[in-house]
C-alpha cells in the first residue's frame, strides 16, 4: 500500500544542516498496525509528514498502491491527502474558533460530493466512536487534553480514510486514557481493516501492534 525506498531528509537551515532521515526503507501493507519508536528527534514525525504527503523527502521513492508518487496528478495527490489519509497529529492542529463537531467536519468541506447532512452525520458518528458525542458544541479550549486528542482521532475518521497516520496520538495523555485511545484505534484496526501507522514512546502499546519499527538517529535499525 505504501512503500518508502532509500528516503532521505535533510533540513538546512543558515546555521546547521540536519539529516533528519537518512536511506529509509519501510513498507506498509494493507490492513497493517506499524508502530514507529525512538528517541526524540530522530525523524519520526518527519517520516510520518512525508508519508502523508505532507513534506517532500530530499531523495527517495515513495509509492502508493504500487503507484510512484511522481506519477500522480496533482489533483490525483489531493485526493490521496484528502480521502485516502487521515492525519492524527502530535499537537492535533484543532481550530480554536470552531466547534469540536465542526472541527471534525473541517475536512469532509473539501470534498466534492458530501452534503452538509451528510457531513453532520458523519462527524456526529466520528464522535461517537471516540466516546465524546456529549462534547459537540464545546470549543477546544473547553476540552482536556485527552478529549482534544480524542477530536483529533474523530477528525481523521470521519473521512473513512484508509491510512491512519497517527503521531504520538497518546503521548499527552494519562495510562488509562492512552489506553483508551489505543482500544480505539486496534478497533479500527481489526474490524474496519484501517491501516495504521502510529509514532509512539510507550513501549506496552507499541508492544500491542503487528510489527515495531525502531530508528535512531534518522535511521531505522530495527
Ligand atoms: N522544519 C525544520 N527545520 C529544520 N530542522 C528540522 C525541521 N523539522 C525537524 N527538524 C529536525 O529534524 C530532526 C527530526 O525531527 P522530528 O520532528 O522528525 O523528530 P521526532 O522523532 O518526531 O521527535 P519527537 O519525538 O521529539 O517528536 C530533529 O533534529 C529536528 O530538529
Ligand atoms: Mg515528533
């Protein structure tokens, strides 16, 4: 489903130059939970944003579906962001001004082909797989942590996506709220067969995935 060859990040700023990921090989396969663990700064969310389409690798090769990245029509590479990836992120990136139901509808807004009642319903029924359908008028600054966490998980959902990118989806959160929100996403995992890739520094939870890939220092060594 989605095959990284040989990629390489490079930052450069006017002062240092970070190689931030350096010749990684990772694939992905359909209906697989892949945790990704190691030390802080050494490339995870930098991988998770290239695999998302989010950032471009410095080199490397990057398919999706068999399909080269660079085959794909810029149109064809919105659909894929869009549809096919939903991104949980580390700092979940909710918009403040609105709304936790309108926050999860956000995306669904820039799909040809939804309706307005469609996307109510489908943010609604987002939100009640994360357990908050009593907090859908309340902005995120009404939430705990662990309920923004939760949007952000609702957020991704609510476009059916087939990927799952999910970086440290539990790291601000207390054991038995981290629990919950791994319940949810092996859930996904097993009974909608969603792809999932989460970044994550609790070894117990990684532990519960298919497969652990471990880097250190830009490089996958395990
Ligand atoms: N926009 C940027 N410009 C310059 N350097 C960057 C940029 N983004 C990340 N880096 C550097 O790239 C390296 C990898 O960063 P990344 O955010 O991928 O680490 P991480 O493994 O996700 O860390 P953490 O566990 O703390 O979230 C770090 O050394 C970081 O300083
Ligand atoms: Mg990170």
């Amino acid at each position: 489903m989605l095959k990284l060859t040989d990629i390489e990040k490079v930052y450069q700023t006017k002062t240092i130059e970070t190689v931030a990921l350096n010749r990684v090989n990772l694939t992905v396969s359909k209906g697989e939970f892949v945790s990704i663990m190691g030390p802080s700064g050494c490339g995870k969310s930098t991988l998770l944003s290239i695999m998302g389409l989010l950032d471009e690798p410095t080199s490397g090769h990057i398919e999706i579906d068999g399909r080269p990245v660079t085959s794909y029509s810029d149109r064809e590479l919105a659909h894929l962001r869009n549809q096919k990836i939903g991104f949980v992120f580390q700092s979940y990136h909710l918009i403040h001004d609105l709304s936790v139901i309108d926050n999860v509808e956000l995306p669904l807004l820039y799909r040809s082909g939804v309706s307005g009642k469609e996307r109510r319903q489908r943010a609604h029924a987002a939100l009640d797989k994360v357990g908050l359908s009593a907090r859908t008028n309340h902005f995120p600054n009404q939430l705990s942590g662990g309920q923004r966490q939760r949007v952000a998980i609702a957020r991704a959902l609510a476009g059916n996506p087939e990927i799952i990118l999910a970086d440290e989806p539990t790291g601000n959160l207390d054991s038995v709220m981290g629990e919950e929100i791994m319940d949810i996403l092996l859930g996904l995992n097993r009974r909608e067969g969603t792809t999932i890739v989460m970044v994550t520094h609790d070894e117990q939870q990684a532990l519960k995935t298919e497969r652990v890939v471990r880097f250190f220092d830009g490089s996958q060594v395990s």
